[in-house]
C-alpha cells in the first residue's frame, strides 16, 4: 500500500524490490543483483541486475525517485528528454551515446524513450581486454511525484566466446522489458 496525501502526493515509497523482481525479464535470473543499501528507501531505491557469460551481456538498472512535488518530477523528465537524450559523450571512460526521445503514453503520467549505447563495455571472455558496444533502451517516467528511470542494454555475441562484434539488444524488445518494469511499478503507485 502506498501512503499519499489527499492531493495525491506520495508520502513514501512503498518497498519495491519483490515486485520489480517479477517484470525483470527471466535471462537475468541468476544474475548479479546490487540494491542501493545507503538512500533512504523511501525517498529512493535503485536496483541493477547484471550478467556477463559467454554468449551475452545484459545490464538493467532501475531507480525510483519520490519528490517533494509533481513539479520537480516532470523536471526530471524534461532532463532525460533534453539533457540526456540526444547526447553523443565521448570520453575515454564511460563514454555514452543517446538517440533523440519520443514520448511513449498508456505507460504513466508521463514517459519518454530513446535509444542509448554504452561504448565501453566488456565481454565475458576471459583475457578479452577490448571494450564493446551495449545498446538498448532508456526509459524515463512520472507517476504523480516519483519519477522512474529504467535503462536495459545488452549485447549479443556473434557466437560463443566469440571476440568480434555482436549486435545490441533491438528496439521492440528493449522497449517491452522497459515498460513492463514501469508498468508494475505504476500500478502499485497508482
């Protein structure tokens, strides 16, 4: 149960991680699971899954974020869709790369989606020291004052063990992994 004010303010944040767990899509069972132990959980709570074999790579990571106001939450969203998408960061060291955003309706108050790609990312070879390319989707939410950020990447290698370049996750997909972890999260902030 979720605690709000009568204007409809969420309070605090309702403990999430069970029911986050149930969208994460099933190649990640077993994978390498962190949640954020130091934020207040009321406040905030961010999780990632990981995993690294020798066929593929995926990373999610999802955080949820109570505001003081709605306001301040459609400026988290106005961020993502000016500030982080769109965006072509080169450096040597977590180099980042976005695609332009598009509103996405029927999932929240509010969403915006576009692509993105981690350039410096490695493979599960062991004594492979090259970087690769992760791509996938960022998802940016509201749901009345919190605001929700999902990113899935991914990387498929073109065969097992394999060193050469493989393909990122696609676009539908990525899109269906996303929604569906903001989906059940709205429905409990509803």
């Amino acid at each position: 149960m979720v605690n709000k004010q009568p204007d409809g303010l969420i309070v605090s944040l309702p403990k999430l991680e069970s029911l986050i767990d149930k969208s994460v899509p099933k190649e990640l069972k077993g994978a390498l699971f962190n949640r954020d132990t130091f934020a207040d959980a009321r406040d905030r709570q961010n999780f990632s899954w990981d995993i690294f074999d020798s066929t593929h790579s995926r990373s999610l990571e999802v955080t949820v974020r109570r505001n003081p106001t709605v306001a301040s939450a459609r400026k988290k969203v106005r961020y993502a869709e000016t500030e982080i998408a769109n965006d072509h960061l080169r450096r040597p060291l977590n180099a980042f790369d976005s695609g332009p955003a598009h509103r996405v309706p029927g999932v929240a108050d509010e969403c915006v989606a576009f692509d993105v790609a981690s350039i410096n990312s490695v493979n599960g070879v062991a004594g492979d020291v090259n970087y690769y390319t992760q791509r996938g989707r960022y998802l940016e939410c509201r749901v009345a004052n919190v605001d929700i950020s999902v990113e899935w990447i991914g990387l498929n290698y073109s065969k097992p063990w394999s060193r050469t370049i493989g393909s990122g996750l696609d676009r539908a997909s990525a899109d269906q992994v996303t929604q569906a972890v903001v989906r059940s999260i709205a429905a409990v902030l509803a």
